[in-house]
C-alpha cells in the first residue's frame, strides 16, 4: 500500500500538475493578496513545527537516542531564535530564523511515517523560488508588506565596503565619507547621530561612545537636557573634532535642537548632503558634516 501511494504522488499527471501549480502561485505572489497570502503561510511555521516536534518527542517511543537529541536541539535552537521578532515583528526579522525553520520542518517531516515527501518537495520548492523573485528582489523594508522593486545597480566606492546599493545612496555616502576624509585623519574620533553607525565604519573613524542608535541610552527619553550635557562634556573630552548629522534617524528622530544649537557654537564650519540633491532648497539635508575651523 505504501508503495501504491507513493508511486502516485511520483506519477507525471501528479508531477505535472504540481508544477503548474508552483508556477501560478509565484505568479500571483506578485499581487498584493497572493504576495500575503504566502508570505502569511509561511510565518506560523516556527509555533507550528515546534508542537509538532514535541509532540513526536513525547508520544514516539520507536525514536532513537540519537533522533530524539538531535530534533530537541533543532527545535530549541529555532524556537529561540525566532524570539528575535519580538516586540518588533518587522518582517526582515523572519529572514533571520528563515534558514533554521527550514531546518527544523526538515527534521520533523523525516520523522512522520508515510510522509508524502514529494508533496513536500513541491512546497518548498514555492517557498525557495517565492523568497529568490520575490523577497531577495524587493526593497528589504517592504518585506512581509508588499513587493516594492528596488534599483540596486551601483558599487559604492569605498574600500571598507563594496556593497551594491541604489546610485543614489551610493553618490550619498561618497560624498559624506570624502568630506570627512578631508577633516579627520583614518582611526581618529568622530561623532555621528542620530542612528548612523554606518558612518563609522564607511570613514574608517572611531566611534567615542557605546552607541549605535541613540534610543538605546538610558537617558534619551528620561533626561534629554542631561543628556546634551553629556554629550557636549563627550565632544570636549575626547577633542572630537568633527561630527555627522543625520537629520532624521530612522529610530530615534532628529537630534534635539537644544543640542543642534551646542554643535553650530562649536562647530561653525559644515557642509549639507542631501539624497536627492535636486531637492534641496525644499528639503532638509540628509547629512551634514560640520568641523572645527
């Protein structure tokens, strides 16, 4: 009987049918419904997969040692690591644990008798080719939202990083990095905020605090008019001679304008950088890079 079964599931009308079925659903992923509809399928895996194992490592007697160490550690590391989505479930969070859910069904399905592993197959396979055309193409903040495509067709000119990017972040950063290439030496201190680490790295200049985004200090909410204090005591003691601004972190807003007014009295010279430069006498500047005269 199981032979019986499985040669179905192997047969050509089962084969072909399959097929076209993978291929309509990557074609409707590019709507808006299909696009959720996959996406959405595919996220209650990790709590899913997990019962389920569970369940197998209570009920199944017939496991080996081996089987049973090795599913407990699957499922545990996965489920850890899908904790990683909370409290900020944004959708490039899933990709992060994606690999580990592929793992962890892997396991579970090679454990139920009788699995239809062709069927199986054909799932993931909409699953993989879903994630190459439709999330490895797309903008990585639309991830689990909609498809947003994206130009990535520039190289950004910086030896500490070869990434391809959109040009105009490309043509963005090669300016800002040039800029304080002419103010401040390899290795020195610099100050970047709000919510720029990239700047640090891109400048190949050290970062004089433990902050990588500035919602994350203690006391960003609970005492902004000491926390300009400490920065300004900061900028003193280290002799910082230069620093960056990004006029709109992605977390933690603009920099406070009690603490703008501090860097423009000792900062007097700057220059602005805008993504869009065709803008600027309409926006505010993306960066600003101002120095000690």
């Amino acid at each position: 009987v199981r032979a019986k079964s499985e040669s179905v599931w192997r047969g050509p009308i089962f084969v072909s049918v399959a097929a076209i079925a993978c291929f309509l659903m990557i074609v409707i992923a590019g709507t808006p419904s299909g696009y959720s509809a996959i996406w959405y399928s595919a996220r209650p895996i990790v709590p899913l997969v997990t019962l389920i194992g569970s369940w197998m490592l209570v009920t199944r007697s017939d496991l080996t040692s081996v089987q049973r160490q090795t599913l407990f550690v699957v499922l545990a590391i996965t489920s850890t690591v899908s904790l990683l989505q909370y409290p900020y479930s944004f959708g490039v969070y899933f990709c992060y644990v994606a690999p580990l859910v592929l793992l962890a069904a892997s396991h579970v399905t090679t454990l139920i008798p009788h699995s239809l592993r062709y069927l199986q197959l054909g799932t993931l396979v909409v699953y993989l080719v879903f994630a190459v055309v439709w999330l490895n193409r797309g903008y990585v903040r639309s991830i689990g939202v909609s498809y947003v495509h994206i130009d990535e067709t520039a190289t950004m000119k910086s030896p500490r990083a070869s990434l391809t990017v959109p040009a105009i972040e490309s043509r963005l950063y090669a300016n800002v990095v040039d800029e304080i290439s002419r103010h401040a030496k390899p290795g020195s201190f610099i100050y970047a905020t709000s919510d720029c680490p990239e700047i640090y790295f891109l400048s190949d200049c050290r970062n004089p605090t433990r902050t990588f985004y500035d919602f994350f200090d203690s006391d960003f909410e609970s005492d902004p008019v000491g926390r300009v204090e400490r920065q300004v005591k900061m900028l003193k003691a280290q002799e910082i001679n230069l620093v960056v601004i990004r006029w709109m972190g992605e977390f933690s807003g603009p920099p406070s304008e009690e603490f703008l007014l501090q860097l423009h009295s000792h900062f007097p010279a700057g220059k602005h950088f805008w993504l869009y430069p065709e803008r600027a006498a309409m926006a505010t500047p993306t960066f600003s890079v101002i120095w000690r005269e």
